[in-house]
C-alpha cells in the first residue's frame, strides 16, 4: 500500500531529531509493562537494524544501570537472580570500573542489550522506501471526515488530501484529532562533554539520566525534563543540571563544570501511564502518539503493530497490546 507522509517541517523535526538516542529495555519483571513494552520494542528494533540498518550509526555497546536507592537495587538484584546473564547481569566494585571504563556511583546492573542509534538516520531510513512518499513544509491544519467516511486534510498554503486511512504521527500536537487525547509535552535538553583520549566510556552509564560512549568525539548527557516550559532555546542551568547528573553517575569523570556545551533542546509527548497511544480512534483514522522518553526505541515496534493490525496481518506482540496501547484507555480528556 502507498504512504505519503505529510510533515509540517521535514523528517525528524521534532524529538526524533536529537542527535543521539539510548534504546534500552528497562529491566522488571512480567508483571511491569514497561519493562515488557520496552523490551520488545528494543528487540524489533535490532531486528529491523541487522537487516536494514547498514546506513543508520549505532551500537548495541550495552548500559550498565544503577538504582535511586538500595529498595530498588535489592528488588533489581531479585529479578536479575532470576535471569540469564546475557539480560541482566550485577556488577560491583573494580569489575563494575572496568566495565564502564570509568569508576561508578555505585554497583548496578549490566543490560547487554541496550545500545544508542543516531535517530535522524533511522528516520530517514526507515522513509527510504519506493511506497513512501514524503511531502516536506506540509502543515496540516484540519482534519474532516468526508461523507464517503474517507479523511480529507487541509494543509497551511491550500492544498488537500484524501485518504482512506489516516495515521497521525505528530507526538503531543493532537489538537487536529476528532477525540480529546490525554497528551501533555514535557521539554528536555541535552548536553555535552568532549571525548577525553585517556577516559573512555565503554558503556552507556545510566540512573536517572545517562551519558553516553564518545560519538563523533563528545560523551552526550541526557536529559532534563520540564512540564510547562516552551522556551526552545539551550540554557546554562540545563546544562549544570545534567552536570550533577553525570556526577551522580560517574563522579570522578569530570570536575570542572565548564567543559559542558548545550546541546539539543525538544518536547517529549507524554501520557499518565508513561504507555503511548497507539491505535483506532474512528474509522478510517488512527493515531500513534505520546511515545514519551522511549519513542526511538518503541515507536517503530508500535508501527508495525497498529499497520499489522489495520491490515489483519500477524501481530509483532500479543494481541493484549491493542488494549494496553489504546488511545482512548483513558477516555477522551
Ligand atoms: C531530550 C530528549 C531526549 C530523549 N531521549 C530519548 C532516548 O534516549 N531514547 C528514546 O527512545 N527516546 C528518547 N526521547 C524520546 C523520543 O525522541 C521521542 O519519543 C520520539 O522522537 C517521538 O517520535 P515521534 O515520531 O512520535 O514524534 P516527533 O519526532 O516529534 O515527530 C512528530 C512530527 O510531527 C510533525 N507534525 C506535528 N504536527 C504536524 C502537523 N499538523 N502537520 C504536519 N506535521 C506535523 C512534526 O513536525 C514532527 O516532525 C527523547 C526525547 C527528548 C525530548
């Protein structure tokens, strides 16, 4: 079937656009959503990467993940005794420095199957397909159902579209859907710090933020997270706030504040649940929405699930995720 994408800006104009993104599955048990969602997305994504990925920068190096407190370490520990160690794996003490390559805050957990990708490359490959054609500065400003029940979309300077089957893509800018959507935005802001020849990084050192291996020559710290604040420029106090985060996860690594530079600033889409909506919200139109600080990891399984089910092919995941992903799980806002 033939796509056209209609994007106001172009490709990976929004969160997708970050330089750098960590793709990890958050360790839990079967009882944790996320820790299953997140897997799973990570796993499609690996799939799709060994068979399509030779143009996208990327490497699945590994994180090792420490916890806020020992409550949270204890019960990671309990899980982890109960997995395989190409999972999760604990690591403390020199073992845990000579991992990291630089000495951490504390023991954690080694998840092997974490990476980081380039996320504009992955965008533009996954675009890089004969039956996909883009339609760059196409601003769609109403949605209305015709009386055929097929979708007619106006863009900004005139022009419109019609079409069976409308999937709306657009992260937290939903205003256009028929339904009310539970959707808030929340902004984040990168850092960097300089590739150091004699402290490499082998991992990505995580907790409640990360820092990545050296790519292309800076380590990338990341991120705040800030609820009604549309201000998109980089600030300084983002950057001594992701500073203090790369203290709370590799002490020693750098002193002196200064050697931190701003880097990308964009709006997460989040929901209640910390779960995206992804599915039918009226015939003919579905939405893929609210992927929040996991979209590069998770929105391309999420893809693959609503077109498989539209298209009564076999699901990626169990059929469960239909509900659990509902769009309208909250009821409409
Ligand atoms: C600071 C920060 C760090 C992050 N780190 C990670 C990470 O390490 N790992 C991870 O997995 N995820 C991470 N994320 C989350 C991830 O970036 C997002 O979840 C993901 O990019 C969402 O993809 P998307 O396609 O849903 O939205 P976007 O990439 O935002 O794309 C939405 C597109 O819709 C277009 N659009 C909107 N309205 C219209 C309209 N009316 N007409 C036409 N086009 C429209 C926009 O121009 C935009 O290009 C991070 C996010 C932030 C902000």
């Amino acid at each position: 079937m033939a796509v056209t994408v209609l994007e106001r800006e172009q490709p990976a104009a929004g969160g997708s656009g970050n330089p750098v993104a960590v793709v990890r599955p958050e360790p839990g048990g079967a009882d944790n959503p996320i820790a299953e969602f997140s897997a799973a997305g990570v796993r499609w994504l690996q799939e799709w990467l060994a068979q399509h990925g030779s143009v996208v920068p990327h490497a699945f190096c590994g994180a090792f993940r420490m916890t806020r407190d020992q409550r949270r370490h204890d019960k990671l520990r309990d899980y982890a005794s109960t997995r395989a160690h190409d999972e999760i794996a604990e690591f403390s003490g020199v073992a845990a420095d000579q991992l990291c390559g630089q000495a951490p805050a504390s023991s954690g957990f080694f998840l092997p199957q974490a990476g980081w990708i380039d996320p504009v490359a992955l965008v533009h490959a996954m675009l890089d397909h004969p039956l996909i054609h883009v339609r760059t500065r196409a601003e769609v400003i109403a949605l209305d159902q015709n009386a055929d029940g097929s979708w007619q979309l106006s863009l900004s300077e005139g022009e419109i579209f019609s079409a069976s089957q409308v999937v709306m893509a657009t992260a937290y800018a939903t205003q256009l859907s028929p339904v009310p959507l539970a959707v808030d935005r929340a902004r984040g802001q990168l850092s960097v710090i300089p590739e150091q020849a004699d402290r490499a990084i082998h991992v990505i050192v995580c907790r409640d933020g990360y820092i990545t291996p050296a790519i292309n020559g800076v380590h990338t710290i990341g991120a705040t997270i800030q609820y009604d604040d549309e201000d998109g420029s980089a600030r300084r106090s983002d950057d001594l706030e992701n500073f203090q985060r790369l203290q709370r996860l590799l002490p020693d690594f750098a002193k002196d504040p200064g050697v931190v530079r701003s880097g990308r600033v964009a709006w997460r889409a989040t929901t209640q649940d910390r779960l995206p909506l992804v599915g039918r919200i009226a015939a003919g139109l579905s939405v893929s929405v609210g992927h929040g600080s996991r979209g590069i990891a998770c929105a391309p399984l999420c893809a693959e699930l609503l077109v498989a089910a539209l298209c009564g092919e076999p699901l990626p995941m169990v059929r469960d995720w239909l509900n659990r992903l509902d769009p309208l799980r909250f009821g409409p806002r």
